[in-house]
C-alpha cells in the first residue's frame, strides 16, 4: 500500500542523536534504546527488494532460473549461542543468509543483531512475540515495534516478512503485505525444528539443489542441532557450485532473470511478426 515500503514512512531523521523511539511503542513499559550501540551502522548489502516484490507473496521458486543461488533462512533468533555458531559457519564459507528475527530477541541482543547486519546478513521481520492469529491491532503493534528495533541496531529497515509458523491467512501476514514488505516462506524445509538429528537436516537441506531454492532454518534457543548441520550443507552445496546470497540478493537476480526472458520473448515474437 505505502509507495515507500516499509519503514520509510515513520519520518525520523537517522544519524543524529539517540536512535528515534517510534511514537506509542515501548517495550515492556520502558523506553528501549540500543544499549552502548551508536545510532548508524554501515551494512555493506543492499537489502532493498525489486519493486514486482514489494507486497508480494513468495511461496515458490521461478521456473527455470538458472543460476546456481540458494537462500538460507534462519527464523525466531538471535540467541546468543546459535547464531553465532551459524555466523562463524556462513563466514567459513563466505557465505550470506537471511535471519528472519523476532523483535523480542533483537531487545535481547542487540549487539549480536548489528554483528549480523555488519557481516552482510539481511535482516527480515519476524513479528515480535511470534504470535499465530493476533487481532489486527496486536499485529500492528508486532510488525511495527520489531521494525523499528531493526532500524534502530542496523541502520535501516527490513524489507522482508515471514510469517511466524507460515500462516499466511491471518492479520499479520494481510498487514505485511498491504506495508510492501515481500513476504517470503520457503522451498525446502531443513526440518530442524521437527527434532531430527543433524545429519538428517543436511539431508534433507540439500535433497534437491536447483537454482533458487529458500532453505528454512531455525536460530532460536536450543536449536544447536542446526548450527552442527550448518557446515555439511555449506560444504554440499558449495562443492555443487552454488553461491549463498541473501533474499533480497535472491530476488534482485529474480526480478532480473524475469525481465531478461520477458525481453527476449518480446524480441522474438516482434522478429517472427515482422
Ligand atoms: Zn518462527
């Protein structure tokens, strides 16, 4: 709905002074500020997302992209011995992921969370509290409050949501969409949040390699199976030639993907016509 996407609109000036409260939100009844944290982080990674994904739904990879990119996706984090694990890991393999975080932990780890946006991670919404079906004025108050959090630590906005639990016919996700926020589930489930043991998650992370696909994983507390699964379907994956890029990278080669083939059709059809 907004013309400027998410977090555009709030109109806060960034770099001077204390990070902005946004008006009407705060955190367990206190102001939150990013403790010892200075207001402006420099992330080298553009997390802006091509307009055609802006407000969008995405469930499925595009049919017959060829280019060997896959997008690994860690929900509910950070916690502060997970993430840093999977960090340790992605940077082994110059790897870049997307943490699709929940505004309760970024509270919690603040810290953490600019270490990730500094290292070239994107940051997506999660929501706050992980609820499955707020009222739509909870949902409001969810999405908003965990963008700001983003905007305060990192400097910017995040651009993508995930549903928590994949819902996607609730007030949340209905809200993410009408904000412009390119709402992203997955491919391939790792399964790591069904209890199985880590060779299992590799398995099943890297089962069907193909040019795009969304890994979902799990950052949040007590997820340490991941973290060991980490480093096999880096090595998997990379040995098959595939490049770890972000979402909004993923999309960005999408969207160029698209407009190529459109081109090329076009040229086509204006060469059979004439
Ligand atoms: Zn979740």
């Amino acid at each position: 709905m907004s013309a400027f996407g998410p977090g555009r609109g709030t109109g806060h000036a960034a770099g001077n002074g204390p990070p902005a409260q946004a008006p009407g939100i705060t955190y367990g009844g206190r102001p939150w500020v990013p403790s010892g944290l200075c207001p402006v982080a420099v992330a080298p990674v553009d997390w802006a997302v091509p307009r055609g994904y802006r407000g969008e739904l995405v469930r499925r990879r595009v049919h017959d992209f060829p280019e060997k990119l896959v997008a690994l996706t860690f929900d509910d984090g950070p916690d502060g011995k997970v993430t840093p694990r999977i960090l340790e890991a992605l940077a082994a393999h110059r790897a870049r992921a997307t943490f699709f975080v929940l505004g309760e932990r970024v509270r919690l780890h603040a810290r953490l969370l600019r270490q990730m946006a500094t290292a070239g991670h994107a940051i997506g919404n999660h929501s706050y509290s992980h609820p499955a079906h707020p009222s739509a004025q909870d949902a409001q108050r969810e999405l908003r409050a965990t963008q700001e959090l983003i905007r305060e630590v990192t400097g910017r906005p995040p651009s993508c949501f995930r549903p928590p639990y994949g819902i996607t016919k609730n007030a949340l996700t209905r809200l993410a969409l009408r904000q412009g926020y390119a709402t992203v589930l997955w491919t391939i489930d790792s399964g790591d949040a069904l209890g199985y043991e880590r060779q299992d998650i590799a398995t099943r992370a890297t089962r069907a390699p193909a040019p795009g696909q969304i890994i979902l994983f799990h950052d949040g507390p007590g997820h340490h199976t991941t973290a060991e699964a980490v480093p096999t379907i880096l090595e998997k994956l990379s040995a098959a030639g595939f490049q770890f890029v972000t979402i909004p990278e993923l999309l960005q080669a999408w969207d160029q993907w698209l407009r190529q083939s459109r081109r090329a059709a076009a040229c086509s059809s204006t060469g059979a016509g004439g």
